[in-house]
C-alpha cells in the first residue's frame, strides 16, 4: 500500500511510505509550464521584483523592491518589502530567475530545480547576488553572493547583464572585460550551487560587441545582439563614437550545444544599439523581435524580425517608429542640434500568445502597442504617453504632475492582461537625457483582449529613495520563460 504525505519540510517533493521506508520523488514547480498556451492559463501575479538602483550623489545601497500587484489587496501599488544589498554602488539593472519552463525540455531536463532564487547582477561593480524569495515571498534574503573577482577568474568577464535560466545552467549575458573593453558575452552559473562554470564561447569569430541573448531551443540555436564595451556607456553615449557607427549594429546566431557562431546578420552601420530580443514563445516558430535604437539617418527608432525561411537565418525591417520634431530650448543638450526628439527604443516585450509586442519609446515618452499575428505585417493596435523628454504626460493618477523619464523596461503579464513598466534606463543616460531628473515611478496598463492598452489609474508607485529598473512577477512573465511544446 502507498501512503502519499507532503511534509512541509520537503518543498517540492512528494513522500511515499512502503514498508517502512521514505521515497523522495520529485515533481517540477508548479510555475513550470511546458507550452505557453498552459502558462498563460496559470494563476495571476500577486507580487512583482523591481530592481531599485540608487541615483548618482546618494548614498544608499541598492535593493530589490517587492510591489503589491493584487488589485484586491489593501496594499495595492505599494512596496510590501524589500531586500536591500549589502555593497554599494552595485547599480542593478537586468535580473532574472534561477529557473523556469524550460527546465522541461526533453533534451537537457532538469525539473528538479525551482523557481525560487532571483540572480541579480550590478552592472557597475560586476557583483552577482544570489536572492531567495522563499518561505516568504514579501521578505526576500540574500544567500549568496559572488563577487567580480571570481567572475573575471573563471569567465574572464565583467558587467554582467541580462539573466536567462536555460539549458545546462544559467546563462549570464556580460558586456566586456574586466579592463572594460570587450570581447563581451555569456557565461555560466551552475543550477545549485551557483559557481561560475566558465566562458561559453568556444568559437566567437569577429564576435565583440554584446548585449542580448536569447534561444531556439529545439532548434539549437542561440542568438545575440549587440550595444558596446563598458568603457563605451558607463559615462554616457558617446556622440562621436555614435556617428562613426561604432555601437553595435549586428545581430549574431550560434550553434547552441558546440558554442560557436555560424552567422551574422549585419543591419547596416546606419542602425545603431541593436538591443532586446524577443523570440516567438511557440517552439514551433523559428521568428523572434529585436528592437533598434536609433537611426543615424533620422533619429527614429525601429522593430526587426529575424526568420528562417529557408534554411539560412535572415533579419528583416518591419517597424519605423520616426523622431518628433521639437524646439531646441526644450531639449537636452545632446539633442539640440538635431532639433527633435528620438523615439529611443530602449525594450519590447512579446506577450506568451505571441498576438501583442510592446515597444517603449523611452524618450519621446510613449508605450506602443503592436498586433503582430503577422509577424511581418505588425499593425499599432495601442498607444499610451507618459513623461518624455518634451511631452512630460502626467498619469491618470496624478493629472497635474508632469512626469519626467519614459516608458523603460517593460512586463507583460503570462495571460497578457496586464502590462507593467519602469522609467529609468542607466543611471548616466538618465542624467544625459533627462538632465532635469528622471522620477521613481512604476505603472500599469490593463489591456483588451483584441487590442488597445490604457492605464490602471489605480496604480502609480513611486519612491523618493531609487530609480527603478527591470520587473519580475511573481510565478513567471512573458520574457521570462522558453518553451518546449506548443
């Protein structure tokens, strides 16, 4: 006879007694789903991590901030908790989970690991913190942290970036050196313990330039985008490098499991920053999105889809998002001499049905929104303004404040209802663009099922304390997970 018992003590794994003796047998999280149509059935967010970076001439640590998302609480758009880091001057930016669906691809399963751990990096002090969000989800702890020194040591890498849990480990993107200049790229982190396993790369070619990454798992490859060197950002943009297109420009497609590049796609010199990647959540979709900064022959901004359509990778331009035209006396002075404004698209998100892409115009100020069942047919379904570095659009919360900073890093809820996003982009940038300020602030958008967006004039946080940054929900979001099944 098999007795089944589920001790709290024994997270994740259920206990069969038979004849005396204990079984473990284990079960995946539940926040794991094997196809993006069965996440986005999943249960609502009820928390969401915000990564809070604290502004240049303060002295506060930085800390991963806990926002109240349930709309039915009494604590709705507040901070619920925090974890505050123990070093300063980390500036947090991207993060990311330790684990998530594609931890039940058939071809490197681990479902064993949990998505409990948040991996958070700063971008400055190349400083790695390892945060727990259990028992309690609202009182997140620090129970590791890795210091720069042990990721030059054993990847050869600084200023990581972007955080994706994957195949074999956790993929950590890095934009340089320890010196500052490049190669940058992946390295790895090892699924329990979180040791730096290494270099990813084994074969990089001319690859130099990094930013993003992200994969088609079941079709073994794995794509990179590219923005600059450290030295290249850490102060600002660099007018003079911008005008020789020497930002990045290209994207890069690798050989997933032999680690090396089989590919480049060149956008053209014109095209510059080519930054966040958005691929097709159904495995069976070899499309992904990848947004483009800024244009040096007019300032716009533009969305690119990269394909497959007949055995070789291409990339193709599907959205102009054009600068706005503005007076002089109104801009920074980066912008003076071009008299308009760039849209700057600084992040996209692609919600789990792959239908909607989210775009933020971070310096004109909008959040667009994109029906994209045609991959290479987008039509602008939705559009919200809030601050801009002209505009300064209030909130519907706040009709009399003029809001500083733009759409920035943007969220999409599993079952694409809800859209959550953050001002700040990088804490010198901020000051290059926004040189009045660029505010504290978190929103959210309700959407419609068949198209349109508008704000929640319910929730509008703020802290006088920090910027904020990159947002992760509770259980799992759009930009979160890979699938294995459709």
């Amino acid at each position: 006879m098999l007795v089944s018992i589920d001790p709290p003590s024994l997270d994740g794994v259920n206990v069969l007694l038979k004849g005396g003796f204990i079984m473990p047998l284990l079960k995946p999280d539940p926040t794991f789903y094997p196809s993006p149509r069965m996440a986005a059935q999943g249960p609502a967010e009820k928390l969401a991590y915000v990564a809070a970076l604290n502004p240049p001439g303060n002295r506060n640590n930085d800390a991963m901030l806990v926002v109240d998302v349930d709309p039915g609480s009494s604590t709705y758009s507040q901070e619920v908790g925090r974890c505050t880091l123990t070093n300063f001057g980390d500036e947090l930016h991207h993060f990311g989970w330790n684990a998530c669906s594609s931890a039940l691809c058939p071809y490197a399963p681990h479902p064993h690991v949990e998505r409990r751990y948040l991996v958070v990096p700063g971008i400055r002090s190349s400083r790695l913190y390892v945060i727990d969000i259990k028992p309690d989800s609202r009182k997140p702890q620090i129970v590791r942290t890795i210091e720069p020194e042990e990721v030059a040591k054993r990847a050869g890498y600084s200023r990581p970036h972007t955080v994706h849990c994957g195949p074999e480990g956790i993929y950590v993107s890095a934009l340089g050196s320890p010196s500052g200049d490049g190669p940058g790229g992946i390295f790895l982190l090892d699924h329990f313990s979180f040791d730096v396993l290494g270099q990813w790369e084994v074969d990089r070619g001319d690859q130099y330039l990094h930013y993003d990454f992200w994969w088609h798992l079941l079709h073994d490859t794995l794509l990179s985008t590219e923005w600059a060197t450290p030295k290249m950002i850490e102060n600002g943009l660099q007018p003079d490098l911008l005008m020789k297109s020497e930002y990045g420009h290209r994207m890069h497609v690798w050989d997933l499991r032999r680690r090396r590049i089989t590919e480049t796609l060149d956008l053209g010199k014109e095209y510059q920053m080519v930054l966040e990647m958005r691929p097709a959540h159904d495995p069976r979709k070899t499309y992904g999105f990848v947004g483009v900064v800024v244009s040096l022959k007019d300032l716009s901004a533009s969305i690119w889809v990269w394909h497959r359509p007949n055995g070789a990778w291409e990339i193709k331009k599907v959205i102009d998002i054009p600068a706005e035209p503005a007076e002089p006396d109104l801009l920074p002075p980066a912008l003076k001499d071009f008299k308009a404004v760039p849209p700057l698209v600084t992040d996209i998100a692609l919600s789990i049905d792959d239908r909607f892409l989210y775009v933020s115009c971070w310096g004109t100020g909008e959040m667009r929104q994109y029906d994209v069942s045609d991959p290479f047919n987008p039509k602008l379904s939705g559009s919200v303004h809030i601050g801009g570095i002209v505009r300064r659009a209030p909130h519907p919360k706040h009709p009399e404040r003029k809001l500083r900073g733009g759409p920035q890093m943007v969220e999409v809820s599993r079952d694409g209802r809800r859209v959550y996003f953050t001002n700040s982009l990088y804490a010198a940038w901020d000051e290059q663009f926004y040189p009045e300020g660029v505010g504290n602030w978190m929103v959210k958008l309700d959407t419609a099922p068949k198209g349109g967006i508008e704000f929640d004039p319910k929730f509008f946080f703020e802290t006088k304390e920090y910027r904020l940054h990159q947002i992760r929900l509770e259980g799992g979001d759009a930009s979160s997970d890979s699938y294995c099944f459709p």
